[in-house]
C-alpha cells in the first residue's frame, strides 16, 4: 500500500508530497552464493526518505538468528523537528492490520522485553536505551555460522537423496515485496502452495501465512512424505546450537500453524497434513541428516494459548507505559546490555553477584528488592530472614556480603574485597610459587560447525609467550599433544611446576580432544588436569569476596590492573576477527594482522592470569597456612552417556509450555488489573 502525505523538510517553508510505501519483509538477498549479512542486506527503501524528511516509520525489526526481516505496523505523519511535536501539529496515525513473524513469537516466549525493545528500537530509535543494542559484528558473526548448518543439511540432502526434488524460495518473499502489492506476503505464499501442489520433496525457505493469525513466517525445510495415500509434510529447522530449547519449539509451531492453513487452500484427491516438526541441531547433525521430531499436535494447544497473549501484548505497547521487566533478557541477545543498565539503575537486587533468580523471589517476598536494602540489613535480623524466606543461613550472610561490597565499591575507584572465614582451607591447596609455572588460555570458535581451539597460549614467568596454532580438527589435535609434551618436558626440568588457568575451559577442552586421542595421551591428559592444572576461578571465589558484579576473569582483573588497550577486548571480537581470517585470510600467524590481534588478546588473558595469582598472594597474605597437596582424584572411569535426543526435546516441550503459561498469566494479570482501575 502506499500513501501520499505532504511533509516539510527541517527549515523548508513548503511541504512536498512524499510517496511511502507502507508494510514491507526484508527477504535474503545471495551474493556470490551466499545471503548477504543483516548490516550488508539492504534495509528498505524507505530508509532514506526516514531521514531526510524526519518523519517517524514505526517498524517492527525481526530477528531470525541470521537475517533481518521488518514490518510496518503504522505511520505518523508528523513532521520530527525535536523530541517534542511542534505546537499546532497533529499527530495523525495511519492504521495497518499488523502481522507478526515466528520469530518475534519465539522471542516473546523467552524474553517480552526484547520484543519491546525492538518496537522501542523502530518507534523511538533515538531513546537513550536504544543506543545500548548488542555489538552486529557478534550477530553477523553468528549469522554467518547459521548459515553453515543450513549449507552442509543441503549438502547431505544433495548427496543422500538425489532423487528428491529440492526447491529453493530465498528469494521469493523480496520478490513479492518488490511488487508492491499489499498482500505480497500472500503472494510469497502463494510460491509455496505452488510448491506443494507440485509435490517438490523437499522446499527450502518457504514462506508460509495465516492471515487469520496475522502470522508470517519463512520455515528453513518443508519435507513432503506419503505414508499410507497421505500426504505429510515435516518441518525442519536448523540451529546452531546442540540442545533443543523452548524457544525453538515456539518457532516451529508457527510454521506448522501456517502451513496447515494453507494446505486447507490447496485442492486435491489427497489429503495433506502437516504431521510433525524437526529441529536440526548443530552442523555435525545436519552433515548427517540427523533431525529431532515431535508431532504437531504435541505443539498445537499451547501454541494458541500463547499467540492469543502474544498479540495482546503487541496491540497494549505504548511508549510512555510501562515495560516488561529486563530480567528474561539477561541471557543473552542483543538487548543483554540494555537489561543490565537498566537493572543497575533500578539497583535490582539480581545485579548482586552470585544470586540466584529464586533466592531473588524469596527476598523480594519478604519486601527487599534493591541491593541497596540487603546490604542494609542488620547482623542480628539474618537468622529471622533466613528463617522467614527459607534460605540457608549461610546462604543469606553471603548475600547480604556481597552486596555491602558492591554497595561499597560504586564510590570508590578500586573494588572493596574482603576475606571469607574458610580462606585458610582453599589457600592452603594453592600451590607454592614455581620458577617453572606456566599460565594457560585457549581461544576457540564454532567455525565451519565445529568447536575448534584454533589457538593454545602459554605464558613463562620470565614473561616469555609461546602459541600453537590450529586451524583444522587434524592440527588442533596435534597441538594439544604437543603442549602436553611441552608441559611434561617442562615438568621433568621443574620439580613441583603447576599451570594455571581461570575457568573450567580448559579442562574442559583438553579432555574433549583426548577423546581422540591414544591411550597414551588420554592417559597424559587425566595426570595433567588432576596433578598439574590449577584453575584459580574457584579458589578466588572460595577465599575472597569482591564487590564486583560477576567474578569473569575481565572483571576480577579489576582489581589488580589498569583497563585493556589491546584492539580485541572481549571473547566474541576473538571469535569475529578468526572467523574473518578464516574467510578473508590475510597471511599466517607471523605475517596476518587479524591473527596479531588475537594473539596480543590471548597474551593479555594468559599474563592476567598471572597478575591474578601475584595480586591473590599478596591480598591473602596474612592468612599464613601451609601448603596441602591436593588429594588425588579417583581414575574415572567410563564416562557418562550424553543426554539422548529424546529427553533432550522432552526437556525442550516441558520449557515450552512453561514459557505459555508464564506469559498468559501474565496476560492475565494484566487484564485483571485494567478491569479493576477505574476509567
């Protein structure tokens, strides 16, 4: 639709029609056979006219893990000479039927506030919460990598099935969009019933609509399969990740809802039903085709119980009223940072380190929601709060200590710390100060679907900085074994020689790729990490209290050192500049200044771990206790049987469901509310 408004630019005297297009789905654009990134994509044409005439286009911005969609929900026609309407205009809205994505739905079960975030980001995008959005270099980065697992299931169905017929509709919602019809999401559609009606085994990217729903949606993989003269159909959809969750489930029944619909449209001898639907996860299951089913009706119920809360929720958004809390959005995404500013401002009492979402509940039921309020409290009231909320004892005085510490620490420049009573038993496991002690970190990414440690840092206490390379499966397990090597080496030179980390990774790591390794140094690997590897995370935790927000090696260092000037500061930046390299490879790692700046980064990490241990010493120093060797841990002995797909996805239902019935009480409530305030 399009519509002719007379708007003035900022200092003109005569306003001019402008032509805008309303509505609109950004679609995947391909480039040298592979879609554009969301910061490359095109974002619409009226994006120019946006800010040249300072009107504001209220546009809801659509993630879908690796590409950008948005929609128009309404125009104000209102001339943005400031923050504030100019005295004497209008503001005018244009209403449009609204329809709303699969994923705006799925991130809706899992966090309201970034749904509100996005139409926060569309309709005010100068809000000074706006300007905390996630760094696109970490979401092209992940983008990039979805695009692998969808890239290598095409490949095994290439290989696997040639026989099937395979249809790609990227293209086709841009296409429809391009034309400027109104109901060009059911003319992308349309691409799809055609599809269907032809029988094409398998159609990837396939736009699917209910226009009863207002839903759209573009479903990775429809897979058509007769079973006894009916015809059903098998959504897939790929992820990155390895574990089923609530959230994907959510997204999977949008796709089966709108298909089912729309294969009520097609006229046939047959009958078709859409029978299940498949989650794809991880790039090693879909090089082997591996896919995790559920039937439709296992979804259906819930999925309309919550879709009902789900538009409720989108037509009561207002600006000026009141938003959801930031809480679910401090999982991740990239409204995290928007989440925690706000939390701090409101001196939430889960900024208080170490506290758990229920420990939260408990307190805030007994009328203490600020850290401000906890750190407060009186010595001699802990045994009646603890009482009264259910708590440990010990649980609450660690609490109410940290957050004095941090309630402490925001007047001053350096964090307050102080010593816990067992410190004496954590130090005394510490082991003595080694000439020949190392200091370890590893630096990994999930490129080309696999969790590869592409680099091994070890720094000296001479301040000497070894690395180990590695840039296939082959040659990361040849530098593990070559560290190992070095490490024994090293160990027969140093009597009593300990290498230490900070966090269970690379532990973690080390034992993962001894799994492929010989007995022999599978065998080296369990007397590395049980007699060699010290991991200072928990000793730090064990014997200290910090007046810091979360104990992560960049924010312990803190304490001890000056702020980063390297140019990569954090782990995702690692991880973009590899993957980079990977693609735009500029040299090796002599001559390549991607690889320099994540081997300075590296180097940084493993020399503040170092700094971490000389500061840990000389903070705890007057706790005077000798040196106990660490017990020797037990052999292991088989390892336990991962978790099987099938409880995995049952695990996956059971969040699903308790994601709708949180948000429709939550609907609920709110109706309640509204019936009782007088008009």
């Amino acid at each position: 639709a399009e519509i002719t408004m007379d708007l003035a630019p900022k200092g003109a005297d005569v306003a001019t029609p402008v032509t805008l297009g309303i509505g609109g789905s950004f679609g995947r654009p391909w480039s040298a056979g592979r879609r554009k990134s969301p910061e490359t994509s095109a974002r619409g044409r009226n994006s120019r006219v946006c800010r040249e005439w300072r009107f504001l286009l209220c546009t809801a911005v659509l993630w879908k893990g690796r590409s950008q969609r948005c929609r128009t929900v309404r125009v104000r026609a209102a001339v943005q000479r400031s923050k504030s309407l100019p005295s004497g205009v209008e503001e005018k809205e244009i209403e449009q039927l609204p329809v709303y994505s699969a994923t705006s739905f799925a991130t809706y079960l899992q966090s309201d506030f970034c749904v509100w975030m996005d139409r926060l980001a569309a309709e005010c995008p100068d809000h000074p919460l706006c300007a905390k959005m996630g760094d696109p270099r970490g979401l092209q980065y992940f983008w990039k990598l979805g695009l692998d697992v969808e890239e290598a299931l095409i490949e095994w169905i290439r290989c696997q099935h040639p026989e099937w017929t395979f249809l790609d509709l990227h293209i086709s919602a841009e296409d429809a969009w391009k034309c400027g019809d109104c109901d060009w999401r059911s003319a992308a559609a349309q691409q799809t019933l055609k599809a269907l009606d032809a029988e094409v085994d398998v159609i990837y990217q396939a736009p699917v609509y209910h226009r009863d729903l207002q839903l759209y949606g573009i479903a990775d993989f429809i897979l058509r399969r007769e079973v006894n003269g009916t015809v059903e159909y098998t959504i897939w959809d790929t992820k990155l990740s390895s574990h089923a969750q609530g959230h994907y489930l959510a997204q999977l029944a949008c796709y089966a809802e709108a298909l089912s619909s729309m294969c009520s449209e097609l006229h046939s001898s047959q009958s078709r039903v859409v029978a299940k639907v498949g989650l794809v996860l991880g790039a090693e299951a879909a090089r082997k085709g591996t896919a995790v089913e559920l039937p439709v009706p296992a979804l259906r119920p819930h999925f309309l119980r919550a879709w009902r809360a789900f538009r409720g929720f989108q037509r009561r958004f207002d600006v000026r009223g009141p938003r959801p809390s930031p809480l679910s959005a401090l999982g991740g995404g990239r409204w995290a940072e928007a989440a925690w500013q706000l939390l701090e401002e409101e001196d939430d009492l889960i900024i208080v380190a170490g506290i758990q979402k229920t420990q939260r509940r408990k307190l805030q039921n007994f009328r203490i929601t600020k850290l401000q309020q906890l750190a407060a409290v009186s010595p001699s009231w802990l045994p009646s709060l603890a009482k009264s909320t259910g708590l440990q004892l010990a649980t609450v005085q660690r609490l109410r200590l940290q957050a004095r510490l941090q309630h402490k620490s925001k007047s001053s420049t350096i964090p307050a710390s102080k010593l816990l009573a067992n410190a004496k038993q954590i130090l005394q496991h510490l082991p003595h100060d080694n000439e020949g002690d190392l200091f370890l970190d590893l630096e990994s990414s999930p490129s080309a679907g696999l969790n590869l440690n592409y680099l091994i840092g070890i720094c000296c206490r001479d301040g000497q900085y070894l690395t180990w390379w590695a840039h296939t499966v082959e040659d990361e397990q040849k530098s593990f074994e070559a560290v190992l090597d070095y490490i024994f080496q090293r160990r027969s030179l140093y009597e009593g020689m300990h290498v230490y980390c900070y966090g269970h990774f690379e532990a973690a790591a080390f034992r993962r790729t001894a799994e492929r390794s010989s007995a022999e140094y599978q065998a080296k690997t369990e007397e590395f990490i049980n007699d060699v590897l010290v991991d200072l995370l928990p000793v730090v935790k064990g014997s200290l209290a910090l007046g810091l927000p979360g104990y992560g090696l960049k924010q312990v260092e803190r304490m001890y050192k000056k702020a980063r000037r390297t140019d990569i500061a954090v782990a995702v930046d690692s991880m973009v500049a590899y993957q980079k390299w990977v693609e735009e490879s500029d040299g090796d790692a002599d001559t390549s200044q991607l690889l320099r700046h994540i081997r300075e980064y590296n180097e940084d990490d493993c020399k503040s771990t170092m700094e971490l241990l000389r500061w840990l010493r000389k903070r705890c120093a007057k706790v005077q206790v000798p040196h106990v060797p660490k017990t020797p841990a037990p052999k292991r002995g088989k390892a336990p049987s991962k978790k099987s797909e099938t409880a995995d996805v049952s695990k996956a239902l059971e969040d699903f469901k308790k994601f709708v019935n949180e948000r429709c009480e939550q609907e609920e409530r709110f109706r309640c509310k509204m019936q009782t305030q007088p008009p």
